[in-house]
C-alpha cells in the first residue's frame, strides 16, 4: 500500500482537467502575427525613417530663397466720419471757389500773398483781356429785358459795370512802364483795352455819363504814357511801322475825339519823322516816315531833330 502511494504517478494525458491553478507557459505572440502585417510594419518603419529628415534640412531648399509673401492691408473694423485730405478737397473746388479761398488766406497772411505775387507767372496781354470779357458779359447780361427806362436800367446794371471799371483801371498799370518795358506789349493792352471803353453804355443822363468820359480820360492818358516812353528809347519807328498811329487814330474816331491826350502825344514824337509837329490829328496817319520818303525817293524835306 504504501509502495503504491510512493511510487511515482505517471503524468496525465490531461493536465489541465486536474490543475486549474497550473497556467499554460506564455508563447510568442510574434509566431501568432500574420506576415502581411508585418511586412506592413517594416514598411511603416523605412518610411518613417526617410520622413525624419525634414525638408527644411535639406540642403537644396536651404540655398533656395523664398520671396516673402505680400502682407494684407488690415482694416480697421472701426467705420467713423473725418474730413476729405487736402488733395481731395482742392479737387472739389471749382475756380472761382479756389481763387476766394486762396485770397482769403493772403488777406489772413500777408507774406503768404507776397509769395504768391513772387511765385505766380506775369499774366499776359491775352489773360488780362479774357478777363475784362468775363466782367463785359457779367455787364451784358446785366441788361433787364424789353424798354426801360435810363434810370431803371442804370440802377440795374451798375453793380458790374462799376465792377467792369474797376477791372480797367486795375489791369493798366500793369502794362504801362516802368513796370512793362515792352512797348509792343503796352500797346497791345491798350487797344484791347480802349475797345472794352468803347462797349460802355451811353446814358442820356448827365451824371451817369461820368463813368465813360473818366475811363477814355484814363485810357487815353496811358496811350500818351507808352508813346512818350517808346519815343525816349527810339522806338518812333515801332510806332509808325506797326500801324499804331492809325489804330489810335480810328480809336479816337469811335470815341468821339475823347483820346486827344494820346493823339497830341502820337503827333509831337512822330512830327521829327513826317509832316512835323503842326499837323492835325485827324492828318496823323497820313504822316510818311524817313523810311517811307527813302523808299519813294522824294526824301529831302528838313528833319526836326530838337525843341527849335
């Protein structure tokens, strides 16, 4: 009996039906893994070794300089109100709004307005008569409509024709000497000027008559300024030669003989040339120059050549 309990048992064919306890000996999972799978995971593995060199390292693309990319203007969230910038309100203005904004800050500032007259460019014989055109039109359209009495119609277009007057005597010392040196050019003024005095209205009343008779005073005074000064500089010829003295004669013609200043004037300086200083104005453009006599070879007559 007791041989039996000591002899050694031989081993079940079923262990696990009589050991619950005892575990099975732990097996690899690695002889359990599929063989796609792992050719999957050796793949995965040389790809992510080639990925672990980043493109930036890459020498190529290092010495290759990328262009920076255009910023975007950000805008303000923010919608508020606020004035044009100059630029944008100087385009607003139309000419005669710049010009009283621009005397405006003159009159504010004096030596801003003595730049401008420094700065600004000598208006010319042309500009300074578009200008009394602007002031005869304003003067014209001035005029009321159907018959109306002289009184009424003075009263109605006074305000620019003293406007138109002024604009005269303002414009003319500018192209008389010394401050034009030009005769030609004074000249030119002038008769533009003196055909402006001639589109003055006529009144039948007296006192409104005033405004005419002073302003051929005036412009015939300025005619006898340039011809004293021209003939000073020996510029006789300039006159006779450029037809002056026959446009001032037809000048004094339209106005009714009011520019005797300037033809008195226009006679003295060309009688050393012609017909002498005792010719009438009415014969001054009949009056031959030296050159007139040389060229028709009947020169011979004496030459005045001083006061005597």
């Amino acid at each position: 009996m007791m041989n039996v309990l000591l002899s050694p048992q031989p081993p079940s064919p079923f262990p696990h039906q009589h050991d619950h306890n005892r575990r099975s000996p732990s097996r690899s999972m690695a002889s359990f893994q599929n063989p796609v799978s792992a050719n999957r995971k050796r793949k995965a593995e040389d790809d992510g070794d080639e990925m672990s060199v980043s493109p930036l390292s890459s020498p190529a693309i290092q010495s290759r300089q990328l262009a920076p990319r255009p910023t975007k203007k950000i805008r303000s969230n923010e919608l508020a109100g606020r004035p044009l910038s100059l630029p944008r309100l100087l385009e607003t203005l139309d000419v005669t709004q710049l010009r009283t904004v621009l005397q405006t800050i003159c009159e504010r500032q004096p030596e801003i307005g003595e730049e401008v007259v420094k700065s600004a460019p000598k208006p010319t014989v042309e500009c300074a008569l578009r200008v009394l055109k602007e002031y005869q039109d304003k003067l014209r359209d001035a005029f009321p409509y159907g018959e109306s009495s002289s009184d009424y119609t003075y009263y109605r277009v006074k305000q620019p024709l003293l406007a138109l007057i002024d604009a005269l005597a303002d414009f003319t010392p500018q192209y008389l000497p010394p401050n034009e040196t030009s005769a030609n050019v004074s000249l030119q003024f002038l008769d533009g000027a003196t055909k402006v005095v001639h589109s003055l209205p006529d009144w039948e009343s007296q006192s409104h008559r005033h405004h005419k008779e002073n302003t051929y005073d005036e412009i015939s005074r300025a005619w006898a300024l340039v011809i004293n000064e021209a003939s000073k500089k020996g510029a006789g010829f300039l006159l006779h030669s450029g037809g002056w003295d026959q446009t001032l004669a037809k000048h004094n013609q339209q106005s009714g003989g009011r520019l005797g200043a300037a033809i008195s004037s226009m006679s003295a300086h060309l009688g050393w040339v012609g017909g002498g200083p005792s010719s009438s104005a009415s014969n001054a453009p009949n009056q031959n120059s030296i050159l007139d006599q040389l060229m028709a070879g009947n020169y011979g007559s004496p030459v005045r050549v001083g006061p005597w």
